[in-house]
C-alpha cells in the first residue's frame, strides 16, 4: 500500500520544472494551493535548445527585462538572415528589439525559483499509481493533480499511456558552447540577427545563433533519416559561406512533437500534460517555448478555476497552427526544391510570412 505523510501530500504535483512546468506553478502562486515541482535534475542545470524568447514571453510570465538581464544572457534580436542550406540568404532588419536571447540554464532555473512552489530536485518519478482518489508518486508524494511537464520523454506521459518514441517526432542535434577568443574572431554571425537555414526539401532547418560570445548551432527535421547527414552538410555550408571558421564541438540529440501531430491524452483522471509533455511545439518554426509556457498557464487556470480538466483540451486546441515541417511531405523532392529556391529570394515571403508569422507569431492565442 503506498504511503504518504503529511510533509509530502500537496493539491498540485508538476513533474518537470522547466518553462511548462514552472509557469503552471507561477499561474497557481494566488490560488492557495499546495504546489509541488518534482525534477529529475539539479537546477541550474544544461537544456539542449536555440533558446531565443520573443516579447510574448515576457508579457505572458511579467518578466522585467531589465530585471532579467541582471548577471544573465540577454540578447537583443532585430532582424534575421534567411536563407537556403547551399544557396544565397538575405536580411530582414526591423530597427528594434523583436526578440531574445537566452541562455536555457539561466532562464529555466529563473522561472523554477521564482515559482512559489515547494521544489523536489534531483529526484526522477520512478512510480506513479491512483490510491483512494489521488495520486501517489514515489510511494512518498500524495496529489490531487498530477501535471506532467518533463518534456518530450515525460514519464507522466509515459504511466498515461503515450507511446513514447514511436510517435512522428522532429529530430533535431544542437550545441551551445562559449567561443574563445579565436572562435570570436572566425565567427562572422552577428549577435543581433540569428541566421536560418532551410533544407531544400522544407523538412526542417538549421540555425547558428549568436547570444554574446556563446553560440548555438543545429539542426531540426521531421524525417529523422540520415539526420547526421544532414547536420554534418549543414555544418560544412556554414563553412564554406564563411559565417563560422572553425569546427563545431560535439552536438547532443533530442527530439519533440509539433501540434496537431500527437495522440497523447492531455486531460483527464486529475492528470494534465502541458508544454512538450503534451506535443505543442509551434509547428511552424518548432519553438516550444512560448505555447510551453502558455500551456502551463492554460493549466494553472483550469485547476484554480476548479474547473473539469477536460476543458483544458478545448483550450490547448484553440492554439493550432498550420504546419510547416509536413508541407512537403507528399510532394516530390525536386518539385519542392523548385519552390523553396523561388520563395526564399522573395523579400516579401522572407519577412512577412517566415519571420513575421512563423517566428516571431504576433498574433498568438487567447485565453
């Protein structure tokens, strides 16, 4: 019979602390409710991410920037260089801040400590079971409502039923690393404009973004065949079109789901998954940290409310965007090529469709 004592019982247990996780627990901090965050790791801690923010964040979570910016990556973004992996790029300039840069163990441990949530670091959901009308985890941690916000790989996700790695995934490799004095100068990648990549195919795009002197370099696609391939020819563009001079150190793996492309089972049974857990990345641009953070405050609001937690679903449904990963999907490769080379040298289609609406989502859902 699992047991829990009284030190260990809460309303809420969120499983993840990281954006998902940590503005669900931020939205929750007025309702007078007992919020536990359980996390496998220490925080601060690394995340495999871009990590680029755009004003939306800020405005969803309340964030001073100035406060922020204290002793923190902060990176002013104005405009972007577009293009095609092995062909031309061009630049859009907006004259102003249109987004950020961050660093993920920075920003992700800012969020969890200023959660005003009871903090369970360093320990990994192992067991998850319904005793008596409530969750038990661990044997130990008794809750109302168990919110899952571990990412792609969620183990709440997992006990639920997911089918954790045989889903249409977007595979992706990326590295984050500090330049040294060298590197800096062999690095023609501006701090304020992040470069985009398309692969001819429109199956997924590659990045190097520069956030001070740390750079992020990666790849992401929705056909996770000859993934390597793809990133080692990425790798060597970026060379031979001059925008870094020296090799890239060693790139770590993961993978997430675009909305509208997942089965999970995000409510029911005093259960929710937010944020990655649930398969919200933007499916445009692959960004999952703006619709994490507004999942989580979905559900926060859906808990305090006291309301079914099936209408979280309708709330998460309304967030659906077209896709752009699956555009080519059932076209032939050269037809596909065709188009790409024609859009990408359209000014127009460059600024106002891929950064405006793709990247930068001016418009994005209400509450």
């Amino acid at each position: 019979m699992p047991t829990a004592n009284s030190e260990n019982s809460c309303d809420v247990l969120i499983v993840g602390g990281g954006p998902a996780g940590s503005s669900c627990a931020w939205g929750l901090r007025e309702s007078g409710l007992d919020v536990v965050v359980l996390d496998k790791q220490a925080f601060p801690r690394d995340k495999v991410c871009g990590g680029w923010i755009t004003p939306n964040v800020l405005t969803e979570l309340k964030i001073d920037p100035n406060e922020y910016a204290r002793g923190r990556v902060f990176q002013p973004i104005t405009g972007f260089r577009v293009g095609r992996i092995g062909g031309s790029a061009q630049e859009t300039h907006y004259g102003e801040s249109v987004s950020y840069g961050i660093r993920r163990c920075e920003f992700d441990d800012y969020l969890l400590r200023r959660s005003g949530a009871r903090l369970f670091l360093g320990s990994a959901l192992a067991t998850l079971c319904r005793w008596d009308g409530r969750w038990i985890a661990n044997e130990r941690i008794a809750a109302r409502v168990v919110v899952g916000a571990g990412g792609h790989f969620c183990p709440v996700a997992r006990f639920v039923g997911a089918r954790v790695g045989s889903e249409p995934a977007i595979v992706a490799q990326e590295a984050e690393f500090e330049m040294d004095e060298s590197q800096v100068q062999g690095c023609r990648v501006a701090k304020e404009i992040p470069e985009l990549y398309f692969c001819s195919d429109m199956k997924g795009y590659g990045w190097c973004f520069r956030k001070g002197n740390f750079l992020n370099v990666g790849l992401g696609r929705a056909d996770k065949h000859r993934l390597s391939d793809h990133v080692s020819g990425f790798l060597q563009f970026l060379k031979s079109a001059g925008r870094i001079m020296f090799d890239v150190p060693a790139l770590r793996g993961h993978a997430y789901l675009l909305h509208g492309t997942s089965d999970r089972n995000v409510a029911g049974d005093d259960m929710l998954l937010i944020g990655d857990a649930a398969g919200l990345a933007y499916p445009q641009s692959g960004e999952g940290i703006l619709p994490a953070i507004e999942s989580g405050l979905l559900a926060a609001q859906t808990i305090a409310a006291g309301n079914e937690l099936e209408s979280y679903r309708a709330l998460i449904a309304g967030h659906r965007r077209p896709a752009l990963f699956s555009a080519g999907r059932h076209l032939p490769s050269w037809l596909i090529a065709l188009f790409v080379r024609g859009l990408l040298r359209t000014r127009w289609f460059v600024r106002n469709v891929i950064v405006n609406e793709w990247f930068l989502h001016p418009n994005p859902g209400t509450r």
